[in-house]
C-alpha cells in the first residue's frame, strides 16, 4: 500500500507563502525596472519566467485552495509570457506587450469566472480581475505607450495583484478566521 506524502504547509500558509513571493517579485521588478537593475530583454524574461514556476509550485502545493484554478493558471500565464520573451527577445517592445497585453486579459477573465465559483473570495476575484483587465486595457487602447519600462511595469503590477489575491486567500482560510 503506498501512501502520498502530505506537505508540511498547509493552504493558508502556502498561499500566504506564495503570495509574499510574488509581492517581493513584483517589487523587485519595479525596483529593479526603475533602478535599471534589470538591464534587458533576456534578464525580465528569465524573471517572469521564474516568477510564473513559483506560481505554479505555490498553487500545486496548496491545492486544496479555493483559489487554486486561477492561482495555477495565472502561474502558467506568467511562464508561457516568460517563454515567449525568451524565444523572441528582438521582438519589438509593443509587440511583446501586447501578448502581455493578452496574457492580462485572459488572467482578469479567469478571476470574474473564478468569482462566480467561491462565493466567499467573490470580491477579492471581482477586483483582482478588474485589476488585471485594467492592465489589459491600458494596453490595448495605447494609454500605456510600448517600452520597456511601460512592460516591466505592468508586469510587476499584475505580479503584485497576484500576490495580494493569494495573500488574502490564505488569510481568509487561516484557521484563526474561521
């Protein structure tokens, strides 16, 4: 008889976990945006990248969450985007902001879908999700002109949005709140 191995963390504690990730991330790169620390194409695409596994891990770890389906899709949004400015790194900038551009849509999409699913994390999808859609919409009506510090920005904001969402999640699930 095989048995699985439980995780030492439970959900609230690995979704608080991931969401202080993805807010140091998302810091991190306006930080490092702002302060040229992040010099080029192929050191934000690595970022990304990285900062999407994390979201991955952090969501399968804790999969008992109610905000598992749009945690690990957005964890997956955020690799594939990191992969594609891997792959394409002499793109031009407004080319790969608008599949950043994209990526916002679908990611604020599956939050109002998620809204419908947990009654409970409704207004922090609702939200989110306009958060997210916001972004998308800066970029697609040009109110945000393509550059690189315009698409280190918008990612280091939606990487702050899913930060907070995972934060929050994992407080409202912790033990001392129910």
């Amino acid at each position: 008889m095989t048995t699985r191995r439980q995780s030492s963390l439970s959900p609230s504690a690995t979704d608080v976990l991931l969401g202080l990730l993805l807010v140091a991330a998302g810091l991190v790169l306006l930080g490092g945006i702002y302060l040229k620390a992040i010099p080029s194409m192929a050191a934000l695409s690595a970022f990304v990248g990285v900062a999407g596994l994390v979201g991955i891990a952090g969501a399968v770890v804790g999969r008992t969450s109610p905000g598992f389906f749009s945690e690990v899709v957005s964890g997956a949004l955020l690799t594939v985007l990191g992969l594609v400015f891997i792959r394409f790194p002499d793109s031009p900038v407004a080319t790969l902001q608008l599949v950043a551009g994209a990526f916002f849509a679908v990611n604020g999409i599956i939050r109002l879908a998620s809204a419908t699913e947990y009654p409970s994390l409704r207004g922090l999808m609702l939200v989110s999700g306009a958060g997210s859609l916001a972004l998308a919409a800066a970029v697609f009506s040009d109110a945000v002109k393509p550059g690189f510090l315009a698409l280190g920005t918008l990612i280091a904001v939606e990487l702050l949005i899913d930060g907070i969402s995972a934060l929050v999640i994992g407080r409202q699930q912790h033990p001392s709140r129910r």
